[in-house]
C-alpha cells in the first residue's frame, strides 16, 4: 500500500481504536464453574479469550460491541488465521485478549477488525514458544483509515463477498469431514473382516481350504520370534566367546497375550493376537537430545508419526557415535507410535516404514516395533493399530505424568490385533489401497477449493484496504478530517475527567 486512495490516511491502531483492556479480568475455569453452578443458561455471559469464546461465567463487564484481539496464543504468524474478532452484547474477556473500539466510537468497529486480519504482526510479537502482542506494541501498528461513509461500504461489500465465499468453505469443509469419515469407516470394515466378507464366502462356496488359519498363523509367527531370540543369544554367548550356560533358553521372555474377556468373536479363520506376540521387539527410541545446527545423524521428531504414515522430512539432528546410534535405525517394515503427544488423537497412533530415503533414528518419544515376519505383518499392524478396538485399547492406557500425556511400550504390547490368514491379509490390504487411493484422489479437487478460497479472502481484503474493493465518492468527509474529529471528543473526554479546581486548604 505505497499509495493511498483519495480521502484516506495512514494511522497507528492507537489514533483510531480505544484500548480498552481495563474491562478484561482472568477468571480460572474452576472458579468460572462453581460461579456458574445451577445458574440458567439465560443468566450467563460469554467468556471470551484469545481465538473466541472459551467457556460462560456468571457476570460481565463488556457491554456493546468490541474488537478482541489477541494478546498470546494467537495464530499471529499464520496469515490465513484470524487474530482479531468481534463480540456483542453483554460478556467477560481473559487477559490474553486485548479489548478495542473503533475510537470515540467514529470508527467503524467492523472496519478495524477485517483490517486487524491483514496485519503482519511479525515486527509487532515477541517471544519464541508463545508469541505475544503487548499493548505498547499494538499501539503502534500501522493501519489506514479510509472516509466514514467509505468504511460503511467497504464492511458491507466485504460481508457480502465474504458470506458467501464462507458458504462456499462450509460445503467443501462438509465434503472432505464425509471424505474423512468414510476412510475411517473403510479401515474399521478391514479390520473387522466386513470388508472381504464376501472373498471368504466364496472361498467357503468354492471348496478352497485355506493352508494356514489365524490361528496357525500365530503359531508359526510365535516359533519364528522365539527362534530369532535364540540365535541372538547365542550370537552374543559367541561374540563374548562363552559357553551358552544351561538351560539358558528357559529364560526366553513369553510374550504377553491378548486380553481377549472383552472382546467380540472374529470372522471364521481369524485369531485375536497382541502387538507383543507379533513383533520381534518393542522398544523406546534414543534418549538424547537433539541439537539446532544440522549436525550428526539425522533423529525424527515426534510429528514425524501420524496415522498410517512416516514423514521423513520431519526430522533433527543429534550428534552421537556411531556405536549410540546403532541399535535405533529405522528399517523398511518397522511401525513406529507416537509415545508421547499433546493431542490423544495423535497419541499411540501407528506409521509404518515403508521407505528408507535417509538412514535415520527415532528419538525416545516414538515406540518401534519389529514384526516378526516383515514388512507383510507391518502393514496389517499399522492398520490395525489406528482403528477399532486396537485403537480403543491405546486410547483406554492413556495416562498424564507430569504434565506429560503418554502411553507405555507395556501398555502397548497389550495392543490386541485381530489377526487373519495371510491370504486375507493380502487381499485386505490391496482392496483397502485401492480404495483409498481413491478417497485421497476425490480428496484433491477439495483440497484445491479450500487453498482458492484462502487466496481469495486475502484478495478480497487486500483490495478492501487498497480503497479498490467499492467506488469511491468525492462528496466523503476526508478522512483526516475525521482523525481531527477524533482528537477533538478524545480531549474533550480528557478535559472532562480532570478536575475543575483545587479543594481550598484547611485553616490552620
């Protein structure tokens, strides 16, 4: 905006908003319940915080229309959040929201508050972790200011524009939650065994015994995982150059079995397994930290693991020798969980490995597990572990430790999988790709619609405080002559509060 449109002016937020955070307080939500407890839903006020209203209380000390904009956690640096919104009527503010009016109520609130949207507040915020806007920087935010009668026009045209460009958001969000839901519902089918129903009544109709059921299944994954122990253990009596002691096979750790007293009856040929009896190993990452410079081994961050996906570009660095790092690299076929996460939806959840593009370790925060029989198992595991009653049993074991949420590798070995035959696992899994794919790729053009529709908003706004979204009118007040409006009711106020007269001294 080099160049003004005819009329406007450049101003500081303070030169055309009243601050007016006296009216905020900070409640805590337990004193907010107990204030709010048996009261009529009629009886209560909105209480708002920095993003929009956060809970009720049982009072107010706003009453007409304010600007809110936040204070700290605020989306500030993400240009397509808003960080300023209004309230109505009668409601209660936090403190990590500032309190604004258009000021000595001759600016148009609606106004200030779309062009409060299209600030870059990055010169404005302070902190690194929680970005915070204080009031002595709000203050000195550049803003324009366009004619009265301007600023009407502008607010409607921008309602108008930007309803239905709202309306237009709200059927594609609606479109890709059904996109969503019906994924959901295609790997609970899997699971479940619905999904190839009608494959095993035709297997059943055509006479074809299946070589190897679930449970046989189980039997030869439980012989292969007790045999690679073995020959670990004998690897290591070698390498020490020790005589394997006796009885030392007794000493194999039994994988813990499925609690099974809560679960349904599976499909015919299949077997309830744990994640334990299925994985060669189950094991925490490396418990180091990592550095900020690039350097040493690449290590994942712990939003590197979402459901049913590894993202190999989400990574640190930690600088270790090679003989640490031996023992956490990931391979092809590995399925990693999320250990810890502030969200429990994304706690717990399964990624498999399917792909090495850069050797790479997992840090402490993520599980590995190695199944036994390969890549084959790891990718039923991970279906399996973020769904259904796999998902429910995570979900159950969830615990908060010092502050931390988390689930425990035990906990996760308990993880019951509903397990099979191996030729029911192939046909699961190349259906559920198929299908799949093609939710991602109705999911596409969605995608697009919303990334248009962002672009647009900011269009739209960007032209609205260009003075290039409605004609103009020479007839309009300029708006210098309304900033003079405003620093003439703002002294008089300021005159109106000072006292008139010094109180005459008591005689001596």
């Amino acid at each position: 905006m080099s160049e003004l449109a005819n009329g406007w002016v450049r101003a500081s937020l303070d030169a055309i908003a009243d601050v007016l955070d006296h009216e905020r307080e900070p409640i805590n939500s337990s004193e907010r319940e107990t204030r709010i407890s048996g009261k009529q839903r009629a009886d209560l006020y909105p209480y708002y915080g920095a993003t929009g209203q956060v809970g009720l209380i049982d009072s107010f000390r706003s009453d007409g229309q304010r600007i809110l904009l936040g204070e700290d956690a605020a989306p500030f640096l993400d240009q397509f959040k808003d960080k300023a919104y209004l309230a109505n009527g009668r409601f209660w503010v936090n403190n990590h929201a500032h309190v604004l009016a258009g000021a000595a109520g001759l600016v148009d609130n609606r106004f200030l508050c779309f062009q409060l949207n299209t600030v870059d507040y990055q010169p404005f915020v302070t902190g690194s972790t929680r970005l915070k806007l204080t009031s002595s920087a709000m203050k000195q935010i550049p803003m324009v200011i366009a004619p009265a009668a301007e600023q009407t026009r502008i607010v409607a045209k921008l309602e108008e524009l930007l309803s239905d460009l709202d309306a237009g958001v709200a059927e594609l969000n609606a479109a890709q939650k059904k996109l969503v839901q019906y994924r959901q519902s295609l790997l609970k089918a899997a699971v479940t065994g619905e999904l190839t129903a009608k494959w095993r009544a035709a297997r059943a109709l055509s006479e074809i015994g299946e070589a190897e059921n679930g449970q046989q299944l189980l039997q030869r994954i439980l012989t292969e995982r007790r045999a690679r122990w073995e020959a670990k253990q004998l690897a290591k009596f070698k390498a020490q150059g020790k005589t394997p002691p006796k009885d030392w096979q007794k000493k194999y750790p039994e994988p813990v079995k499925p609690d099974t007293s809560g679960l349904p009856e599976l499909p015919e040929g299949w077997v309830w397994a744990s994640v334990d009896q299925l994985s060669e190993s189950v094991r925490n990452g490396l418990s180091k930290t990592p550095n900020t410079t690039q350097c040493g081994f690449p290590i994942f961050k712990i939003n590197a693991v979402r459901p049913m996906t590894v993202n190999f570009d989400a990574i640190k660095h930690i600088e270790i020798e090679q003989n640490e790092a031996a023992d956490y690299w990931v391979e092809v076929g590995d399925v990693l969980a999320t250990r810890y996460n502030g969200s429990v939806d994304l706690l717990g959840v399964f990624g498999m490995v399917k792909d090495v593009s850069v050797r790479t370790l997992y840090p402490d925060k993520l599980i590995r597990m190695k199944p036994v029989t390969g890549v084959e198992l790891g990718a039923w595991m991970e279906v399996c572990g973020n769904v259904g009653l796999s998902r429910k049993h995570l979900v159950s074991r969830v615990k908060t430790t010092a502050g931390q949420t988390g689930i425990s590798g035990d906990d996760l070995k308990k993880t019951p999988i509903p397990l099979p035959p191996v030729a029911e696992q192939e046909v699961t899994l190349a259906v559920l790709k198929n299908r799949l794919q093609a939710v991602q790729e109705l999911g596409l053009p969605i995608e697009l619609g919303l990334k248009q529709s962002t672009a647009q908003r900011q269009n739209i706004l960007r032209a609205a405080f260009a003075g290039q979204l409605v004609p103009q009118d020479p007839n309009d007040e300029p708006a210098s002559v309304l900033l003079a409006r405003i620093r003439a009711e703002r002294a008089k106020r300021e005159a109106l509060k000072k006292p008139r007269g010094r109180k005459p001294k008591d005689a001596a």
